[in-house]
C-alpha cells in the first residue's frame, strides 16, 4: 500500500490547479502545464490535491506515488521553476547560444547542435551552462542531452558535468608500474 500516494500536496498561493476528468492544468507566475493522469482519481479541497487509487487494480495502485510526484513537480515548476547547471572543461570547449540553438564545441572536429524549446531558457557564462524551465522533465531531457555532448573523462577530468556531481578521476598507466 502506497503511504507516498496518500499524503496530500500543498497548493501555494498564485498557483491554480484546475481538474477536468483526468486532466490536471496547473498555472502559476512562472507558465502552465497540463498533463492527462490514468488511473487515479484527483480532487482539490482547501488548497491541497489529494490523489486516490481509482478501483483496486495493480496499475492503479502504482499510478498513484508517481502521480501525485507529478502534480507536486508541476506545482513546483510554475511557481518556481526548475534549474540544472553543467560545467564545461577541457582544452578549448566551450558553448554558446545562438538563436534557438545551443553549440557546444567539445573537442571534435565539428560543432554539436542542440535545438532548445521555447519552454526552456539557456544561459551560457564562461564555462557554466544554465538550463530552466518550468517542466521539470524537460529540463532534465535537455541537460541530459547536452552532458551526452562530451561525457567527462575519468582520466583528464574534461568533458561536461553536471555542477554538482563528482567524477572519480583514474591514475592512468603510470599507476601500477613499479621500478
């Protein structure tokens, strides 16, 4: 039995959540979402979304965590937005926005373009790449895609990296010889 599903989700102040059927539409001082939630029934009493197991089947009783982990995303991205960071190192990457797209020169002979939608804002400064939007999985598909570029070399340490995570530098060949 699901104790994740059953807790309610707060909904703060400028945000409206409207429910048609299984349609939840979110709108808040950031955007608004929408999206269509099978299996589980959504309702909306004194500020807080409560969602609960539609009959006793085996997909509605797993529906009902990740469904209400979606609605309180939603609630989250459009009143306060989502965000990831990449740092770029090696000798000569570096990135740059160019219209709609993000160019990423990462060491191989040609430049890789990333299309950015218009729900996704990117900033570039020095050698840190910001990414923010309101849908947190969108955010996400598109850091993701950009880290994918160059993934960071456990020998040398350059390539693209999320801002906080660590990579495990090797010691390379020089490591187990002995004289």
């Amino acid at each position: 039995m699901s104790r994740f599903g059953k807790l309610p989700v707060l909904i703060p102040e400028k945000v409206l959540v409207n429910i048609q059927g299984q349609e939840v539409n979110v709108t808040g001082p950031k955007g608004s979402l929408k999206r269509i939630f099978p299996r589980v029934k959504i309702t909306v009493l004194d500020n807080k979304v409560f969602v609960e197991q539609e009959g006793h089947s085996k997909q509605s009783r797993a529906a009902q965590g990740s469904t209400r982990a979606h609605i309180a995303n939603m609630i989250q991205g459009v009143s306060e937005g989502w965000k990831k960071q990449l740092e770029i190192s090696g000798p000569g990457y570096r990135a740059e926005v160019r219209g709609k797209d993000l160019v990423l020169s990462v060491g191989y002979s040609h430049l890789v373009v990333i299309k950015i939608p218009d729900s996704i804002q990117v900033s570039v400064e020095k050698n840190l790449v910001t990414i923010s939007g309101v849908d947190k999985e969108e955010v996400g598909h598109i850091s993701a895609l950009v880290r994918d570029a160059r993934r960071p070399n456990p020998y040398t340490g350059s390539g693209v990296r999320y801002a906080d995570e660590k990579v495990r530098r090797k010691a390379g060949k020089q490591a187990g010889k002995t004289e």
